[in-house]
C-alpha cells in the first residue's frame, strides 16, 4: 500500500517538473538562470549545514 502512495508522488512530481525542463531547456543559455540556480543552491547548502550544527 505504500509503494502506491510513493509511485503516485512520484508521478505528481513529474508532472509537475515538466513545464519546468521545457523552460529551462528553452532558456539554457541565459547565464542568469545558472546563477539563479547556484545561488539557489548555495542558500540550500547553508540553510542546511546551519541546522546540522546547531546540535554541537
């Protein structure tokens, strides 16, 4: 019953994802979206290390 509910997020979550890849692949060649999206992923690393080492 759970691989169900895992295989239906999943496909939700492709679903959603699709006009998101055609945008980008549309747009690849902007060097802002490439910031936009190390940037994006800077703020994830540090958001993330912060609240590991909030426990030492």
């Amino acid at each position: 019953m759970k691989h169900i509910y895992i295989l239906n997020f999943l496909d939700d979550l492709n679903k959603f994802m699709e006009p998101l890849k055609k945008w980008i692949q549309e747009h690849y060649n902007n060097p802002l979206i490439w910031l936009l999206l190390f940037l994006t992923g800077l703020f994830v690393f540090q958001m993330t290390y912060s609240a590991l080492q909030k426990e030492k």
